[in-house]
C-alpha cells in the first residue's frame, strides 16, 4: 500500500485519465473528488463488497 500526505485542492494522478483531488477535511471525513473516463467505475468499498456477495464471486466485471 503506498501512503500520501495531501493538502485540500492538491490531487494523486492514477496513469493519465485518473485524478483523485482532496476537497474537504472535516472531523474525521475526507471528501474527494475523482475524475476518470467515463467507462472507469467508481464505487465505494462497501457497495462494492455488498454486490460482489449478492451475485456470488470474487471480482465484478462491469458492462459499458
């Protein structure tokens, strides 16, 4: 795992379409805003697990 200290407005690229940008630091919630292609799927951890479990396997693959 590769750990990085960022301040508000200051952003990680992942390759060249993926920018993860740090908005807002409040108590103890970080909001962050990520742009990427349109066919790149964003999905928190937990919505993630929930519909691998549902369905029964160990990776999603999704449709465009």
């Amino acid at each position: 795992m590769l750990i990085l200290t960022r301040k508000i407005n200051e952003a990680i690229r992942l390759g060249e379409d993926i920018r993860i940008i740090l908005v807002q630091i409040k108590g103890g919630q970080v909001r962050l805003g990520i742009e990427c292609p349109p066919h790149v799927r964003v999905l928190r951890e937990e919505l993630y697990e929930a519909v691998r479990q549902e369905i029964g396997t160990t990776r999603l693959h999704f449709q465009i």
